[in-house]
C-alpha cells in the first residue's frame, strides 16, 4: 500500500522528548515506525525500552527487550520479581529523562504496572497506549481499568476505540503500519541463497518468545517430516528476531532439510515474498504474513496451565488476528491439542499448490490490507499526529490547572 505525499501534521520547531516502552518485537516495529513519522514533524529526542529497530532511531534500551517478551500467567510468575524489578527502573529512568510523553506499547502487564508507578510519581507527562489490549476478548469490563490509567489509547483496528471510550478512555483508530513494510524481492533472497526458482520454499516462524520457540519448534519439526514425504527439495527459510535467534539457530542445526534463518525486516520481507506459504506461531506474524500474501497455518501451545485458565476466561474462538479482523475462519488455526504434525501438513498441503484453497486465502488478504490502512495517510504518520495533539492538550490542561 502506498501513500504519495502524506505527512504528519504541520512540521514543529519544538523538540519532543518522547520515550517508549515496547515489551515484544512487534511493538519494537511500531515504535520505530512512530519515530520516523514524528521525526518527519520535527526534532525528537528518544528513549526507552525496545529491540534493534528502535536502536536503529537511536534508542539504547534501558534493558534488553528478551527481559519483558513473556506472555502468560504461569511464564511471568518465575520471573515476577526481576520484572518488578524493571518497573521501578524504567519510572526512574523515565522521572530523569522527563518526557513529554510516554508511549508504552502493548505488553499489557508490565505496561499497566508502569502507568500506576508513574501516576503514584505525579509524573507529568502524557501517558499514552499504542494497541488495544484484548479486554474486548475476554473482560470488556476491564477496560475501564485502562480508562484509570492511560489519558489516551491509539487502536490498530477500527472497531477497537468505541468499546473503550465507552468505558471512559479517549481513543484514536490509526491502523497498524505493518501495511508500511516495503514488498520483498523473492527472486532475489533465492538466489542470494541459492534456492532454485522451482524449489519448493516454505517460511517457518516459530515465535518472538523463549517459551514460543521451546513449544513449537519440535511440533514444527515432525510436521515437516510428514510434508517433506510428499515434497522433496523442500527448503526452508526461517525469519526471527534478536530475542531467541540464538535458541532457533541452535534448534534447527541439524534439521534435514536446507534451511536459512535469517534476521533484519528487509530479509524477511524478501523471504516472505519467496516463500509458497507459511507455518507459524500465531500472532503479529499472521498479520506480515497476510499483507506479503503468503498462504499459512497458524499454531500455538501455551503453558497447560495457562491455557486452562485461556478456556475459561476467553469468550471468543479466534486466536489468530487475520481471522479476529475479517470474523471469520480464514487461516487454519491449531492451538493447544489440535497443534499436531498430522493435522498441520492436512492444513498446509492445499496451500502448496493452485486451488480453492489458496486462492480464498489471497482474496482474504487483499481485504485485509484495506482494513489495516485505514485511509489516505499512513498509520504511523496518523500515530504521530495523535501523539503530537495528546501532548499539546495534555500541556494545556496542566496549565489550566
């Protein structure tokens, strides 16, 4: 998707002092994305906490961004304390640093702790959210907590903000910038790596958490046993991030097949638009997937525990966020018990080749596209706007005060 000639709002001769908080590599994107866009508006001075795109706009991460990637209950109790730990030197940081806003985005726990130490603080600074927790899921109610917290929340999806402004917090649609990530080059990732046009490609993306990668990885394994009877010369390529790249490059080192991990946006996106489709842990890479146009299965085990007490609490039956967005079944999705190597090849066979199935993937895709966008600006420079009005009312009250 393109946008000629956008640009945030009138550029400002006022430095921002801007610091953001993102837990997970999915919100290092969207962080880095902002920065660029408010940049385009004037000069921004940064911190915070992220991973190596946000380091790629000058943030130094107060502490390595594989501290706070964890995700379920019985995940985050071993490690409590040391995240406790992490709150009250990020306020601390933050107190020194004295922002105009802080941007902290999703990684809902350790942000939700954050926001109470920095108002118990009486830190002045603006205090916005960027990605709707998915309260609307499981605990519409709790939604008004995030109203206590935050003065504002800025949504990736359109129908998200009515159902927090109607508990009390002020919220903006901006669309999710994931439709900014320039088109891959296929053709040329398989010759930089030397897969032949007719080899069959499959992309494997086992997650951005330590506890994703130990879960999936060996599920993936044996599924790709199963397929590889009916595939011969399949390769594979591998996309992942700082956070477990080590534990994946050491996981899949002697697996049988041709297999390339690779690092960095620009070689996953390349690797995307050579692959013929996907397996991968559900997620943000369900969304990347979709908008490069890559058939896929989506998987995912938690901890037993955990997902125990996900079957209680979730009210929903779609985890991957394609099918969330368009409400309704597109991409396979195998979780917990269903997550099996017989029923993940049944799932990816009709994707490797022409047909119904492939097909009605791709045309869900290119809706799903438009959806994502939301208009005639693009989503990182609508964020950057947002932020930059927040702070101009946010002072505007304070002096009114």
């Amino acid at each position: 998707m393109w946008w000629p000639g956008t640009r945030a709002l009138g550029p400002s001769t006022v430095t921002l002092r801007i610091y953001i908080v993102a837990g997970e590599p999915s919100g290092d994107a969207l962080g880095a994305r902002l920065l660029r866009a408010l940049r385009e508006g004037g000069t921004v001075e940064a911190a915070g906490i992220g991973g190596e795109l946000m380091a790629s706009e000058g943030v130094a991460s107060l502490f390595p961004q594989t501290e706070t990637a964890v995700m379920g209950v019985f995940e985050v109790l071993p490690r409590a304390r040391k995240l406790l730990q992490h709150m009250e030197e990020t306020v601390a940081d933050i107190l020194r640093f004295e922002p105009d806003a802080v941007i902290t985005i999703d990684s809902g726990g350790f942000n939700k702790g954050l926001a109470r130490r920095l108002i118990a603080a009486h830190c002045r600074a603006a205090r916005i959210h960027y990605v709707a927790p998915m309260v609307w899921v499981w605990a519409p109610g709790r939604a008004r907590g995030m109203a206590r917290l935050f003065d504002h929340l800025m949504t990736l999806w359109s129908f998200e903000p009515p159902l927090f402004e109607r508990q009390g917090l002020a919220s903006t649609f901006v669309g999710h910038s994931l439709v900014e990530a320039a088109p891959g080059d296929g053709a040329a990732f398989r010759a930089r790596h030397g897969v032949a046009p007719e080899s069959m490609l499959l992309a494997v993306l086992p997650g951005s958490r330590v506890g994703e990668v130990r879960r999936l990885l060996p599920v993936f394994r044996e599924t790709l046993e199963h397929l590889s009877r009916g595939t011969p010369g399949l390769h594979l390529a591998v996309p992942t991030v700082g956070t477990v790249a080590d534990r994946v490059r050491e996981a899949v080192a002697d697996w049988p097949w041709p297999t390339i991990v690779t690092l960095g946006e620009a070689e996953k996106q390349d690797a995307f638009a050579a692959s013929r489709a996907a397996l991968g842990a559900s997620g943000t890479v369900a969304l990347e997937l979709a908008l490069a146009g890559v058939p896929q299965v989506t998987a995912y085990r938690l901890n037993p525990a955990t997902a125990l007490i996900g079957q209680i609490m979730i009210r929903k039956r779609r985890f991957c966020p394609v099918n969330i967005l368009l409400d309704r079944p597109v991409v396979p999705e195998l979780i917990q018990g269903a997550c099996r190597p017989g029923l993940l090849v049944r799932a990816l066979e009709p994707l490797l080749c022409d047909g119904k199935a492939r097909e009605a993937q791709l045309a869900a895709f290119r809706e799903l596209a438009n959806k994502l966008g939301g208009g005639s600006m693009r989503p990182s420079l609508r964020a950057a706007d947002t932020v930059r009005r927040i702070i101009r009312e946010t002072n505007l009250s304070s002096k009114l005060g």
